[in-house]
C-alpha cells in the first residue's frame, strides 16, 4: 500500500538520533546506576546550581507526575537535596548534592569525548550546522 506521506518521518529520525547517541551515553549511567531521566536531572543542576522544580521537569523532559517520583528516589540515594524556595514558601527547589555533582564531573567526561568524537567523524562545521538547523526547528515550532 502507498501512503499519502510525501517527507520522511522527521520524529522518527529524531528519535533514531536520540538513540544512536545515547548508545554510547548510556553504558556509563548503568554503570553509575543512573536512569536516563536521572541523568537529565543533573545535567540540569549540574548546568544551572539550584533550580526551581518547574524548571527542571521543561529543561530535563520530565512530566511532574513522574519528576516527583524520579526525586524522591534520587534524594533517597544521596544525589540531590530538595526545600522549599526561601523567596516563594509554596515552590520546591532542587540542587545536586556533593555526590551528585561528582557523578556529573565524573560522567560529562565520557559523554564530551564522544561528543568530541562526532566532531571529528562529521567535521565541526557539520556538528555546528546540525546544532543550529536543531535549534532553528525548535524555535519554528514553539507555541
């Protein structure tokens, strides 16, 4: 059967690219016993120091519902602290711990020299270009 669709399957691809990078992302957070989503979590605090819950769930692609949980059991094991935000009694904020943050110097790493990798196997242009035509299509399909 033919199909109506005329362009290739741009979240499809996307979702590919995800994968393929994370291949390589991913033995390292099992190994340090990290989910994906955890590890999004401190990159996130480990980028911006204490940040506002909200912010954390839209910067790491985590719905609330399941931020709540992906916390709890991080401050469970010592990887982030969370309290209320001093200038807002009714926001939560969150930071990495000592631990946590030793496990985002320790895993940025691994992660930077594959990073390092793409750009020598594609060239720095192509990895630039590719980072912008990225960004570009975000911003064309923000709301």
């Amino acid at each position: 059967m033919v199909t109506p669709f005329v362009h290739r399957n741009l979240p499809r691809l996307l979702l590919q690219a995800r994968e393929s990078v994370m291949a390589h992302t991913r033995p390292g957070l099992r190994g340090s016993g990290l989910s994906d989503q955890q590890w999004r979590v401190l990159r996130v605090l480990g980028e911006h120091g204490t940040v506002e819950t909200g912010r954390v769930a839209r910067e790491a692609f985590i719905l609330g519902p399941s931020l709540t949980g992906v916390l709890t059991r991080m401050e469970r094991d010592g990887l982030i602290r969370r309290e209320r935000d001093p200038a807002d009694q009714r926001r939560t904020v969150v930071e990495a711990t000592a631990q946590g943050l030793k496990l985002v110097v320790t895993l940025s790493r691994t992660i930077e020299a594959h990073y390092e990798w793409m750009e020598s196997a594609m060239g720095k242009k192509k990895l630039g270009q590719l980072y912008a035509l990225l960004d570009e299509l975000i911003e064309l399909e923000q709301p």
